[in-house]
C-alpha cells in the first residue's frame, strides 16, 4: 500500500513540531504495515488512526483502488475537545467527497 496525502492533510502536519511529525510517520508507516489496532471508522468511508502522544492526534483517511492505496484526508488533536474532532471529521468527509466529484478518486 502507498500513500498519498490532500494539500489539507500536508499543511496540518507541515503546521506541527517535529517530534509530532515523527510521531505520526511511525503511526502511518505502522498502519501501511497493515497494523490496524489504533483505527477506527468514524463513518461514510472515512477512518481515523488515533495517536496517543501528548494531547493526543487524528488522522482521517479513506482507502482506495482495492487496498493499494492509503489516502490521508486531514488532521486535527483530540486535546479534550469533542467539538473540533467533529469538525475535523467532517472535513475529511467534505474532502472526500470533493475528490469524488472532481474524479480525482
């Protein structure tokens, strides 16, 4: 499996302290690995990779073309906040979406 990562999801991370971004890649690779015990569903073809480091990280992503490719959506932290998790789902979803109907996937 690849990945490939939305402009949204690349300036979330880009926005993060190093020791985060590392962090998150040893998670994703983890999860390219096929190590699926920090995801979950969140619904309509989007799943989230939980993080439990510091405040705690989300990665909303969808799979693509028969599990060959791992498409990271968009980001956000727990950090105490059900609001903004929710938030963030649904602009994972509003992204998804877009590709679709754009034909980008």
């Amino acid at each position: 499996m690849i990945d490939k990562k939305t402009a949204v999801y690349r300036q979330w991370f880009d926005s993060l302290p190093d020791n985060v971004q590392d962090e998150i890649v040893v998670f994703i690779g983890r999860l390219l690995s096929g190590n699926t015990s920090n995801c979950k569903s969140v619904g309509n073809g989007i799943s989230e990779l939980k993080i439990n480091f510091q405040k705690g990280y989300r990665i909303y992503y969808t799979v693509l073309h028969k599990d060959t490719i791992l498409l990271l959506l968009a980001g956000g932290s727990k950090g105490g906040n059900q609001k903004q998790q929710q938030k963030d789902i649904a602009l994972a979803v509003e992204i998804r979406d877009y590709l679709k109907k754009q034909g980008v996937i």
